[in-house]
C-alpha cells in the first residue's frame, strides 16, 4: 500500500517562519543591541545607570553565589540532580518515542488490513449491483447516492465504532456535494485532508494521512488515520472511499506512559539527589569538622581533636589529623620552653652580669681620672675603657628591656601629655650631636597642644631614637621633626635628607641588630637595639611606628599614636612619604606638563612662607595624582591609607610652612576636620 509520503507534503506554517527569521538579521540585531551596551558602559549617565542596575540585580544573588562557592556540598547534590535531571529527560524522550512508534506501527497495520478488506467489499458489491436506467439522468444520480449511502452504512456497521466511512465524489461541484456521505457524524469535507484527496484523485493504489477527525456534533475532534483509495461504483463512475481510524486509545495509552515516566522520573531525581546528599555528607562532615579544629589550632587551642569512629579512609584522615596536631602541640611547647629559657637567660646574664660591670664601671673611672699621669697610649687606652663600657652598659639595659617585651612584662604608664615638650627634650638632648654633625633641627606643627594618652618615658626613647639617627644619618643636613593632631590620632614624622634607604629596607630596618651599612661606624655607639624596642614601645601604646626612604633622598620614620589609650587607629594625621619626595616631584611637574601643555619648571615659594632651610629642599605644589601611604609594619593593624590632592596641598610642609593640625588622613583618603 502506497503512504503519504510517496507524494510531497505542504510545509507547515511554523517551518515556514521558522525559515524566514534568517541568523544574519538575528545576529546583526544582536551586534546592534551590543554595540548599544557599549555605548551604555562608556557614555557618563547611561554608563551610571548601567552600574546601578548591574548593581541591584547583582546584590540579592550575592548570599547565593558565596553560598555556592562556599558549599562543596550543595554544588555536588546540585550538580548530581541536573546530571541525573538530563539523564531521565533523555530516557524518557527515547521511551516515548518507541511507545509512540509501536502503537503506531501497530495502529497503521490493523487499519491497512481493515482498509484494503473494505476496499474488496466496495468493488465486490459495484461489480454485482445492476447500474441504473439508460438515458435516465436524474434515477441515475439518486440511485448512485442511494448505493453509496447504503455502502457506507453497510461498510461501517462492521466498525463497532473502531473506524467509519467517508465516500466523496472525485470532483468538487454539485455532484460532489450529493455524493457526500459519511458514518458516525463525521464532517467529511473537514476530515478528508486537501492533500489526499489530491493524491487518491490522481492514483489508483490505496494513499494514507495521519490527521484529526472532526464530527458535526458538538463531539471533540481526534486524532486519526485516514485510508482512501479511488473506486467505481455500480454505474461506472469514479468516487473516493476512505476510511477514518481514531487514535484515541494509542494518545491515552501514550499519555499514560507519560505520567508514568515523568512520575518515575521525578523520583528517581529526588532519590538520586537524596543518594548525593547522603554520601557527600559522609565526606564532607569530616573535613569540615578537620576545618574547624584547625581554625582552633591556628587560634591557640593545641589540645582540639578530630573525632575517629571506624577504620575506613575519614577515620585514617582523622587518625593522621590528631597524630599532626599532638606533634604540633608538642613541637611547639618545645618551643615555647626553648624561648622562655631563652628570655630567661638573657634577663639572668643581664642582671648578673650589672655587679662585675659596676665594679668594672668603678674602676675604669678611677683609671679614667688618673689618665693625666698615664703616658700617651695609656690614656687613650682609659678613654677607649670609658666609651666602651658606657656603651656595654646602654647595651645591658637595652637587652633587659628586650627581654620584658618578649616575655610579656612590659607596662604601660599612659597619662595625658604635650608631645611637644616631649620634642623640645629630646631636640634638647641631640643638640650636641647636631652641633657637631652641623646639623639644624627644625620643628613644624609645634603652634597647637598636641595631646595624647601616652608613657612619656617609652614615647620619649623612641623620638630620641629617631632624631639621633636621622642627625647621624642626615650627611650634615637640617632635619625636621613635624607634629600634628586630628581625630583620634597624633603623629610625629621625622624627615632627614641623608642616604635614606634602599627598596625593602623601610620594614628590615626595625629588624633587631639590623644595619643599613655594616662597613658605617656607629659615632654615638648604638646598640642595635633601638629601632627594636622603639617599634615594640609604639605597639605596646597601640600605634605605629612606620619607615619611609629612597636612595639618595632622605628617610621619614612616623610615630603615630591614638589620642585615647586603647582606641584604634583608622589614620594618621601625617602622611608617611613626604610631599618633597622623588616621587611626588616627578608627579608634580607631570600634572603641570598635563595642564599646561609645556614643561613647568619648580615655582617659587610665596612670600607669606618662610625661608626655606640650609640643605632642605624647596617646597613643591601637591601632586594631582593621590598617592598611597604605604603599609605599617606587619601585625600591628595599620592599613593602606591614601593621600588625596587637597590633603597633600594643605598638609604641613618640610620645614616651610606650619603644618595643620585640625586635617587628618583617613583609610579611604579623605580629611577630615
């Protein structure tokens, strides 16, 4: 039997459309639309609008996301249920497809064999019926539908509602419209499909549709299977005779199969989701419970154990976990002990080691004041008894005062008290070393009280400290000592222009026993010590001590204080690379080269500023670019601050003007009053 498909079908609407919407529109709509993002990103008020959509849509999803790249445990059961979500998709698509096949196949034989059998009946019963009257137009006509209607009826009484039967006339007028009939209220000229009709009209083998059965009732239509085939009837002429096949029962029998799988499916889905759960459970427990007794490790808490129930691989894991974190604690007891032993030493040889140096101490005096009578070499032998001693003595107090820092001891005396008297005492003290290194040391920012809680003695070893090495390292140069105050936090800088510091030695130089220069002769007989236990003083007051420096020009060390004991600091008042560094000059003249187009040589200071200083570079306008206040030392909380234009315009100058003290610098580098 001849298919449908031996003659070309007419394509569907949706193919036709489908066709028409062509990938070179599509795309050059998509390019348009991109290049109008663009457009949104780079102009100024569409670009503003795009980031604050981009924003509000970006911010609810934001617990989600860190959730998810938080939880390995979510991605593996999330990850699981969209696999096996795929997998049963697919199946199910493959079944169906099958069922569907088979209930079709089988429909299509038993309505071939129902078919080609009513086809035989039909051409039987014309070849046996007595045609009508000759010449008799009109009895002739009646008497043909009167046979076609009696066929169809006969054909279809043998249904049992499992099919019914159509006969048309082959042409489409009035003989058309008489020779119409049909069975069960089928509406023929709506079920018969054009296009097959157009087949069985020009060929004489049996031709098949699949299509919907309409009735003229108010009874739904159907799916179906029509069978047609051109056939004579008792007076010779030609009509079409075709049989209409429900395929109610194969759709219920499909749709069955359909809620079977999809119900299957879904379980098989929350199964396989409870499956992932569970076993990824089983994994990720251990680890995350090995997380948080390392957290507590790292915290302190040595004796924190994981867990182990069983001998599988997590109870090993476990097992391997416990044994590392007793070595560990064991390891660092004995550390600990090692380093208390330590301490402990150098504070015993300290304290033991003061009787034989004061009965030393005496007697180089007594040697020392009767070196009038000593020949030449024995004199300056006593002077070199003297210096040394005096410097074992400053190295003594400095490794006592080492060692009550690293055993915890050391206290703090805070009260309320004037750095600046704190400044003129110590500038007092390094007079004489000023003098002789032809030194002048200036103070800026000294108009205003500048008060702190602080313990004036470690306050005042630590700018000691500062000033004598900047007076022993600034090449015979001024140095200037600035102070200022803002918010809740006091500063005091301290900028040389000597042979300041390589890369890397800004954080080295606090180092214990560290020197710039092996080779360099101490002239005022440090210890090595004193940068140390100055960082460890500003610590103890909750400050920062800070280094700045460049090769060739100059270094900046900052103490930085809160105003109030115990108060964090989000800021200095000061910031740590001063404005007439390298840097900030090159920055400078660029800005300058920027505006006006040419290059722009230093201008000259106003008459309102004082002269500048002997060996102290002139002041130069603030960059346009805010530079970035490097980094405190490691571990007493300091954070990256940055210097704005307006900060760096205003600040205090070196050695040239007043600083202002009511500006401070805050973390995001704006100032505040």
């Amino acid at each position: 039997m001849s298919k449908g498909s031996a003659a070309p079908e007419s394509p569907a609407p949706g193919g036709r459309t489908g066709r028409a919407a062509g990938p070179g529109r599509g795309g050059s709509r998509s390019g348009r639309l991109r290049r109008g993002g663009r457009f949104l990103q780079d102009g100024t008020p569409g670009g503003r609008v795009f980031r604050i959509v981009a924003r509000l849509v970006r911010r609810p999803l934001l617990p989600a996301v860190r959730l998810w790249r938080r939880n390995i445990q979510l991605r593996v059961v999330a990850g699981t249920l969209l696999m096996s979500l795929g997998v049963v998709l697919l199946l199910g698509l493959v079944v169906i497809g099958q069922v569907r096949n088979g209930l079709l196949e089988t429909k299509e034989k038993a309505a071939q064999t129902q078919a080609a059998g009513g086809f035989s009946a039909a051409q039987d019963r014309a070849a046996t019926t007595p045609s009508g009257v000759p010449g008799q137009d009109g009895v002739r006509a009646g008497s043909s539908v009167n046979w076609r209607s009696t066929l169809v009826e006969q054909l279809a009484s043998g249904g049992q509602n499992a099919f019914n039967v159509v006969a048309l006339s082959l042409d489409s007028g009035d003989t058309a419209s008489r020779g119409a009939r049909a069975s069960g209220e089928v509406d023929p000229t709506r079920s018969v499909p054009v296009d097959l009709r157009h087949w069985v009209a020009n060929g004489n083998s049996p031709f098949q549709k699949y299509g919907r059965i309409h009735y003229a009732s108010d009874k739904p239509s159907e799916p179906g299977l029509v069978i047609g085939k051109r056939l004579n009837d008792a007076e010779g002429k030609q009509y079409e005779l075709y049989y209409l096949f429900p395929l109610t029962q194969e759709e219920d029998s499909l749709d069955l199969v359909k809620t079977t799988l999809a119900t299957a499916g879904l379980f098989v889905v929350v199964l396989l989701g409870a499956i992932a759960w569970f076993v990824v459970r089983q994994v990720v427990t251990p680890v995350r419970m090995a997380a948080g007794i390392a957290e507590r490790l790292s915290a302190g808490r040595l004796q924190e154990r994981m867990k182990v129930t069983g001998e599988d691989d997590i109870a090993r894991l476990g097992e391997a976990f416990n044994k590392m974190a007793s070595n560990l604690q064991l390891k660092i007891q004995q550390l600990e002990e090692l380093s208390r032993m330590q301490r402990r030493f150098v504070s015993d040889v300290s304290h033991e080691l003061r009787t034989p140096l004061t009965t030393v101490r005496m007697a180089a005096d007594v040697i020392h004041e009767a070196r009038v009578d000593f020949d030449p070499v024995t004199a300056r032998s006593a002077e070199l008894l003297g210096d040394q001693l005096d410097r074992f003595e400053s190295l003594l107090s400095d490794l006592l005062e080492i060692s009550r820092f690293d055993a915890g001891a050391a206290a703090l005396e805070a009260e309320p008290i004037d750095l600046r008297q704190v400044v003129r005492r110590v500038i007092g003290g390094a007079e004489p070393l000023a003098e002789r290194k032809g030194t002048r040391i200036v103070v800026v920012g000294d108009e205003q009280p500048v008060v702190a809680e602080a313990d004036a003695r470690r306050v005042e070893r630590v700018l000691r400290n500062l000033v004598v090495n900047a007076v022993e390292h600034g090449e015979g140069r001024d140095v200037v000592v600035k102070l200022a105050a803002a918010g809740g936090a006091v500063a005091v800088a301290v900028r040389d222009y000597g042979v300041g510091l390589k890369p890397g030695e800004a954080t080295r130089v606090f180092n214990r026993f560290w020197r710039a220069d092996p080779a360099r002769a101490r002239t005022t007989g440090g210890t090595g010590l004193g940068l140390s236990i100055a960082v460890e003083d500003a610590r103890l007051h909750g400050g920062w001590l800070q280094a700045w420096g460049e090769a060739g020009g100059g270094s900046q060390f900052r103490l930085t204080l809160p105003r109030t004991a115990d108060e964090p600091l989000r800021g200095s008042p000061i910031p740590l690379e001063p404005e007439d560094s390298r840097r900030n000059r090159e920055q400078a003249a660029a800005g300058r080269a920027q505006e006006t187009g040419r290059t722009a040589s230093v201008p000259a200071q106003s008459a309102g500023e004082r002269a500048p200083l002997p060996g102290v570079p002139p002041r130069l306008p603030a960059p346009l670019t805010a530079a970035v206040d490097p980094a405190a030392l490691p571990g007493n909380g300091a954070r990256v601050v940055a210097r704005t234009a307006a900060e760096t315009e205003h600040g205090p100058g070196t050695g040239t003007s007043t600083g202002r003290a009511g500006n401070a610098e805050r973390e995001d580098g704006t100032r505040e009053g």
